[in-house]
C-alpha cells in the first residue's frame, strides 16, 4: 500500500480549512429534484441577474419545459414527467406579485439562464464532470436560444432540447455525435457517419450539391465545403441523444439500435453501452414504472419566485467552551474583516449569540456606510459565559426575532450559525428551521460535531458544518466561510466572479464586490523569527486588494510589505485592532500586477502562529478573473471507500489548463495530507482538459470530519485557456435534404476565442468544505486500496496486430505502482461485458505496469480470435469481425481494479487500410483493362509479323530449292 504525501509538521503550520456553504451536496444537482409518483418535484430553473427583464423569457421557459415533459413521457415509456418547477427571477427585475423565496437561491439551480456565450454561440449543453451513469452540475441555456424562433431549425424545438439535456444531467449519458470525428472506417472497411441509430439517412454534399463521398473526404478529414447532411423526412425513431432535431426520433438508442462502432462519447465513457440501458439502470427506474392506461401526463405547474433584500444574521456560541483555544478570538478576528471587507454594501446584517439562554445583540443595520460596518463591529461578543452550556436552538431562535423584524418572516434571509458544536438538543427546533425559510450556514469549532447540527444544514440543502481545530493552528479565516452566505442569491456552487459566467447571483454579486482570496498562509513562528512569503496578484484582479495579518499574542509583530515596483510598506500603514490582535492594509485604487512580498516578523518572546490573507476583487467588469471552485463528490464516506476531490479551475466559462492545484486535507485530530490534482482524463478525472482537476483521496487516518483547501498557481503562459467549453452540447444541424433539395439553416453564431496571455500568472486558494468519514480502524490494516479503474482504454489495429493504450492506475488507486495487468478480449461485446473472467486471455508476461499517471502502450496478435473464425471473409462478402478488450490492473496483494471501459477494433483490415472510393476503383479498372488491351494488339501485331516472317523465309527457301 502506498501511503498518501503526507504534509507532516506543515500540517500543525497551516490554517485549518473551513467549510463554504452549499457543499457536496447541493454539487449533485439532483439534490433538489425528487421523483415521487412518476413525477420530477423541486425542479429549479434560475435566470441570471444580467439578463434583461423579458416576460416572454418567462413564458417560453413554460413552454419549454411542458412540452418537454409530454415528450419525455413518451420517450421513458410512460415512466416520468416534469411535475412541479420553479423559476428564480432574479431580484434585479421589478417586482410583479412574484414569491419570496425560501431556501432556492441560484447556486442550487438545475437550469441556469444566462447572456454569457461560448465558442459556439448558443449551444444548450450540461456540464458533466462524473462519468456515465452520474448527475452533472447543471444544464445551461442563453437567453437568445429561449427568445429567438431562428434556432429551432438547427436544434429543434426547446422542449425536444431539453429532454436531450435532462438525460445528460439527470441520468449520466454523453453525445452520440462527434463533431471532430463526423465519420469513421467500420468493420467492412467502409466510411460511415458517426450517428446513432445507422438508420439515419442523408447524403454528402459539396460546394456545388449532392456528391459521392470520394470527393468530401481527403485523408480522414471533409474537404472545405463539404459536408453530410441528413434528409428531414427520417423512419428511424433514434436517438435522442444524437439529433433530436428530427421530427421521426422520439426514441432514445436501445440495445438493438445503438451503433456500438461510432466514436462518439456515449461509446468511449459508457463502454458502448447504449443510452437506454444506462437510463433504465438509474435509481429513477428503479421506482419509476410505465403508467399504463394514460395517455399523456398532467401539464407541469410552476412557481416564479424572487429574492428580496439580502438579509443576514450572525449567531454566534459565547458558551464556556469558547473560552478554549482562543475559539472567541478567532470569532472576533473573522467576524471583524467579514463585516468590514466582505459583506456586501445595501445588505441588512445583524447578531445575536447564546449561550444557555439567547441575546440580541444588534438588530438589523443596513450597510451603507463605514461607519454602519464599524458600528456592527462594537457589538460583536466579548466575553464568554462562564459555565454556561450551548443552547444552539435559543440563539436560533433570537436569530429568526432578528430577521423577521424587517418583513415579518424569515424568507430567504441566512442564519451563520458559529458554535462549539457539542449541543446535543438541536433537533428540538429542527422543524422550526424547517418551517421558517432561512438558510442555516453551520461552522463547528472544535474537535467534534455532533450529529445534529450536520442533520440541522441538511434541512435547509446547504450541507455545511465544518469542524474547525483552533487550538493548533489560526483557524483558515472565518469569513470565507461567509462570504457567500451574504450573498444569498449569488452563486456559490460554481464561484464565479464575472457576471457572464456559468453561474451568477444578483447584480451585486459580480466584480465590485466578490472577494477573491489569492493567499492563506500562516505557520508557527519562533521568537524573532519571520514569516516571509511571496503572493501574485494578476492584471485580472486588483481592487479593493487587502493584506490581512492576525497573531495570537499581546505583541503587535513587525509587518513589511513590498509591491512589485519595490514600493515599501510598514507595520504604520497597518490599520491595527489590538484587542482583535488584527492588522489590515488596504491598497487604494488597482494593485499592482505582480510578485508582492510580505514579511512578518514574530516579536513576541515565545511561539505563536501567525497568518496572511491576501483578498481582491476584479479589476475590471469586462474581463473575467481566473476563479476557482473546490468541492468533493459527496459529504461522507465509509471506509475504505475512497473520496472524490475536484476543483474548476475556470476564466469566465473557460477552462484553465496546465494549472498546478493542489489539495491539503485535514482531519480532526493528525496531521495534514497533501495531494496534486490533475486534469488528465485518467483515474478519478473523467475528462482531459476541461479545467476540473480530480483525485482520489483515501488517506484515512480517524473517524470524523476531514476539512479541505485548494490552492491554485500557474506560471505566466499564453497556453493556458482553453479554446471551447467543456461540456455535453445539443447539435446544432446546419441543413436538410428535404424532397431532394438542398435546405441550409442558418449558420449559428461563433464567438472566436484567441489565447490569453496570463503576464503574471495567477494563485487562488478555495475552501471545499468538509467530509465525514467512519469505520476507519483503530490500528494499522491490511492493504484494502486496489489500484482504479481504467477509464482511457484504445484500440487500434495496425496490420495483423492491435495496439492498445491507456493511462496506468496505481498501487492504491492512482497513487503508486500497480503490479500486474490482466488483459481479456472476445468477438462478443456482451460476454466482455457481462463475464469478463472468461473472456480469452491475453499474454501479458512481458508487459509491466509504469507509475501511475504514466502513458502505457501495448501490442498483441489477437491470433487466438482468428484463428477460431470459421472462414476468411474475402473482399466480396467481408463481414463485421470485431474485437472487443477490456483490462484491469492488479497489485502485489492480489487486489484488482474495476474492469476498464471496453476498447474495440476491427480485425480484417485489407493492408491499405484507407477504404478505395468507387470512382477510384473504376478508374483503375479502367487503365488496368486499357492496358490490357493495349498489350493484347501488341501481342497479336508481333505475333503477325512473326508468321509473316516465317513464310517469307520459308518461300525464299523454297525458290532457292528449285533453282538448284
């Protein structure tokens, strides 16, 4: 077994991650849509703030999804339709007798709507990050594609759209078209369209019409100008996942439709498994039977809700046991920069704490001024209750008194709840949470949780207690874990600053006043010692910038600071709160875009930790910053069940490539782990170069809640955006053949992307919440980790052999060496898939595994196949002989991975394995029969001229003769 990098005594030096609100769980979107009675409830659909106010958006959104209903009924069979939806109108359009909202807010939405356009215009598409079978994040439309009737043409109607993004959404399954493969060399050596079912049927066209396919293709690519379109009138009813454009296909790909050789997606990511097999295996179907004897379901009922003013309430412990560990101080410390640096400007925020009976300490003050955010800080508690237990449910209570004062109800307001978390009576007010509309934002400070308080964040769906150790190191600030519950419409579940992103909050929520944290650091300094670091703040980044500096004792340490140009700061430019034990610096105007320098030094006479936060907001409202979001599959896990960390690394809607991130991951009690993300298409990452960084992290040392940080760096490079947008894209169909005419549609609109030099690199650290892990044993155990699963398998035939490649796992999933593979293939797709054991086995004696992440190639001569094959098709009558391989690593116990994706190839390829066009082979019969007739006449001529010879010397022997 390979233990994890282990982070060691830096462990006991770094900050200790806080949870974000909206956590793992809200990142499985499906969270919030439940299936009851054959029926989808709680379906959110969030229109972004920077959309201009349209009711017909409104209205087409209704339409959408009713129609999309009816035709999603039909395609599962009669098992589901869309029941219950509501629309989140965004608080910068005028009131119109619309709904307060509760809990609903634009992170949690399914279906985002937004003025932001990718690559490829107006592409509806789904963001999947999770492989086949899993829910992605959510689906994206533009306001355009709901508003203009001219896309229809090319995608087809909206409703038709949406059931073909539902089911990359909901049920996991990809793309059966492949716009950089359009077509392929199928198992008879012939060129056919990737498309699914085959029964689809068009023609090539060229610049001038109809053509033969010899003259559209030129070494496996279409010629400029050409391309295949297919006929409008279809009898194929499949699939919806390739152009549910066509008005015949109302079917998704089954079993005996789906076209297992094309290479699209749907093939690669579900090893040729057809859509519907991996929908019928989802937990919906599980509930979901055909409702025989109706017709068509219930038209879908809708609800439009809008957020208010953001109303906030901090409730805060002052219980005896905030007395340990300096757990007020660090209170005080994040509360004060939260409520002078974070919290947004118009927001109605007030306080109330507890300890065994409830207090309000503030009532509502919206921020307008300075002096309102310094006036909030004069009545943050000082002071703990001595003896006093935790009453969680009383300061709940003063909290709800608070918030209600404003509008009478408790309606989309947020309660940030900081306690020791050792209440064991929450669940006595769990239904008046329930009831009350307010989102409950759960910080634990201390070693434990208790099981309560988690089950307090699950009733308002924001997963969000953290354990935060302070006894150890400073607490990873407070304010982090905050910040977005101020903004409780704005988007935290995709953290994007730039207001025409993948995801936004109200018109506040953008560049003026969303916090960027380029730098958390801190560590435990010795007497007269420093702590002396470097941060990079990008041209992309640069107002409001401010240098955070905390410590722990009553001496103030010596702070500098220098800018990029040399420019020297002192501990005097330091607004300082002894009491707080707080410094801050605040640059006026854009920071300087560059390498900024601090160095602080520890004047105190014995150990204490001391921390830098570095914060910024966007320099400019036109150009994305680089934004980074951390979060992990799910919030629990039983050992030795791995856990999934992922983090976007994203400009706008963008990926970023080529970024180092790196996880730190701390428990309760033991040091920290460290671990890099990668972006390789390999292990936990599903797909290559889509700016989602993953691992696999299994380093279980106790019981309990593990926290998690990401920290994100890039060197300065021209190389790094990515060009498209990840994600599963709607087709958009450029014309038709109809009654044998040409029918073009218009051409969709493309928005050019060209590389973005990053001068100064970049760093961003994220906060991805916390994870509860149990059954972790108490002593040492025997390897448990197998190496992971396959998931890059290729196949290629080259002559008499097939060459296979894949990305190597590990000893312990994706870490280490594995040992051993095992390689199996079969001519039957079915029996690879179903009974992998018994497939033929291949030699792989010679092959050794290399370190994970490492690129492998393997050859082999799949003679055992052929040799079993009854006949050798000849050319005339060549049949489909395939191969289908699959593989598994095993390590030095004899543990073995999952069964990889299953690769294929063709087995009887002639030796030019470029099919012949037609108009070729007729040409060279031709010339071959020209030449051959050609050499017959001058076979025959000689031959004449020959005899003639012979009979004129013969004649002339005659005369000779009789002469004599």
């Amino acid at each position: 077994m390979t233990p994890m990098d282990n982070a060691g005594p830096v462990c006991g030096l770094k900050f200790v991650t806080l949870l974000i609100a909206l956590s793992p769980q809200v990142l499985l979107l499906g969270a919030g849509v439940q299936l009851q009675n054959n029926g989808y409830d709680g379906l959110l659909v969030a229109i972004n703030p920077q959309v201009l106010e349209n009711q017909n958006l409104i209205s087409n959104i209704k339409e959408m999804i009713t129609e999309a209903s009816f035709y999603l009924f039909n395609a599962t069979k009669k098992r589901v339709f869309f029941r219950n939806i509501k629309i989140l109108i965004p608080a910068t359009w005028k009131a119109n007798n619309y709904t307060k909202v509760k809990q609903e807010s634009y992170e949690k939405a399914n279906v985002i709507v937004t003025d932001w356009y990718g690559a490829h215009g107006d592409d509806p598409y789904t963001l999947q990050y999770r492989g086949c079978g899993k829910e992605g994040k959510y689906i994206h439309f533009t306001s355009n594609f709901l508003l203009s009737d001219n896309l229809i043409a090319g995608y087809g109607s909206r409703g038709r759209v949406f059931v073909h993004e539902w089911a990359h959404l909901r049920w996991g399954v990809f793309d059966e078209y492949n716009s950089d493969r359009p077509f392929y060399i199928d198992g008879q050596n012939q060129i056919k369209v990737t498309r699914c079912s085959s029964d689809i049927t068009g023609i090539f066209v060229c610049e001038k019409g109809p053509c033969p396919q010899e003259n559209c293709i030129i070494s496996k690519l279409f010629k400029e100008g050409c391309m295949f379109l297919y006929n409008s009138t279809q009898n194929a009813t499949a699939s919806i996942m390739f152009m549910q454009s066509l008005s015949s296909v109302v079917d998704f790909c089954n079993a005996s439709t789906h076209n297992q050789e094309a290479p699209n997606l749907q093939n690669q990511m579900c090893s040729l498994r057809s859509a519907w097999d991996v929908i019928t295996e989802s937990a919906d179907f599980s509930y979901a039977f055909p409702m025989n004897g109706t017709e068509l379901p219930p038209p879908p009922t809708f609800s439009l809700v809008q957020a208010g003013d953001k109303v906030v309430c901090l409730v805060l412990d002052v219980s005896s046991k905030m007395a340990e560990a300096d757990s007020l101080l660090r209170l005080q410390q994040a509360a004060e920069f939260y409520l002078m640096q974070i919290v947004a400007i118009h927001t109605f925020v007030g306080i109330a704490s507890f300890s065994s009976k409830g207090e309000i300490r503030a009532q509502l003050r919206q921020i307008n001024t300075n002096d309102d955010r310094k006036l909030l800080v004069s009545q943050l508690p000082t002071t703990v209750s001595a003896g006093a237990e935790a009453s969680v449910c009383l300061g709940l209570k003063k909290g709800f008194e608070v918030v209600e004062k404003l509008n009478g109800k408790a309606y989309g307001s947020v309660m940030i709840l900081v306690t020791s978390g050792d209440d064991k009576h929450i669940s006595n007010c769990f239904l008046t949470v329930l009831s009350s509309g307010s989102t409950v934002h759960s910080i634990a400070l201390g070693s434990s949780v208790a099981p309560d308080l988690e089950e307090l964040a699950h009733l308002t769906v924001t997963t969000d207690v953290v354990s935060v150790r302070v006894g150890k190191a400073l607490i990873y600030p407070l304010w982090r874990k905050l910040l977005p519950s101020v903004y409780q419409s704005c988007e935290k579940v995709r953290n994007v600053i730039y207001i025409p992103a993948a995801a936004q909050g109200p018109a506040e929520c953008g560049t003026s006043i969303h916090n960027r944290l380029l730098e958390s650091m801190g560590e435990n300094v010795q007497p007269h010692h420093q702590l002396k670091s470097t941060v990079t703040v990008d041209s992309c980044v640069g107002n409001d910038t401010v240098f955070l500096v905390t410590w722990q004792t009553s001496s103030l340490p010596e702070i500098t600071l220098f800018d990029p140009d040399g420019r020297k700061y002192h501990t005097h430019n330091f607004i300082t709160n002894l009491a707080l034990r707080t410094a801050g610096l605040w640059i006026p105007g854009t920071a300087k875009p560059g390498l900024w320098t601090y160095i602080v030094n520890n004047t105190h006479h014995s150990l204490q930790a001391l921390k830098v936060t570095v914060t910024s907001r966007a320099s400019s409202s036109a150009v994305p910053p680089v934004t980074v979001e951390a979060f992990v599959e799910r919030d629990s896990t039983h050992f030795p069940h791995p856990v999934m960390i992922y983090a976007s690394v994203r400009k706008g809607f963008y990926p970023i490539r080529n970024a180092t991130v790196t996880a730190t991951v701390e428990p309760e009690t033991g040091d920290a782990v460290t671990l890099r993300l990668l972006d390789d298409g390999a292990g936990a990452d599903v797909i290559k170069n889509d700016g989602i960084y993953s691992r696999y992290f299994f380093s279980f040392a106790v019981n309990g809640r593990y926290s998690l940080k990401v920290h994100v760096s890039r060197s300065p490079s021209i190389s790094t955006q990515g060009l498209s947008i990840p994600g599963s894209h709607a087709m958009y169909v450029p014309g038709y053949i109809t009654n044998g005419n040409i029918q073009m549609n218009t051409p969709r609109k493309s928005v050019g992307r060209s590389e973005q030099e990053l001068k100064w690199g970049f760093s961003r650290i994220s906060s991805g919440g916390s994870f509860s892990v149990m059954g972790v044993p108490p002593s040492s155990h025997p390897d448990v980790f197998p190496p992971c699963k396959i998931i890059d398998l290729e196949a290629v035939k080259v002559e008499e052999e097939v060459t296979l490649s894949w990305t190597a796992p590990g000893e312990d999933f994706d870490r280490g060496q594995a040992t051993s593979y095992e390689i199996r293939m079969s001519k039957s797709l079915q029996n690879i898939q179903d009974d992998f054991n018994n497939a033929i086995l291949v030699n792989t004696s010679k092959l050794s595994p290399q370190q994970a992440g490492t690129r492998e190639i393997f050859t082999f001569s799949p003679k055992l196949l052929t040799n079993g094959l009854e006949h050798q098709p000849n050319e005339e009558t060549q049949e489909s002989h395939r191969i289908y391989v699959a593989i598994r690593a095993v390590d030095r116990n004899s543990l073995k991975s999952a069964v990889s994706n299953i690769a294929q190839a063709s087995l009887f390829i002639p030796p030019n394995s470029a099919p012949i066009p037609a108009r070729d082979c007729l040409i060279l019969k031709g010339v071959l029969t020209a030449v051959g007739l050609i050499g017959l006449i001058c076979l025959i001529i000689v031959a004449t001229h020959y005899t003639l010879n012979r009979k004129k010397t013969a004649g002339k022997k005659e005369n000779g003769a009789k002469l004599l």
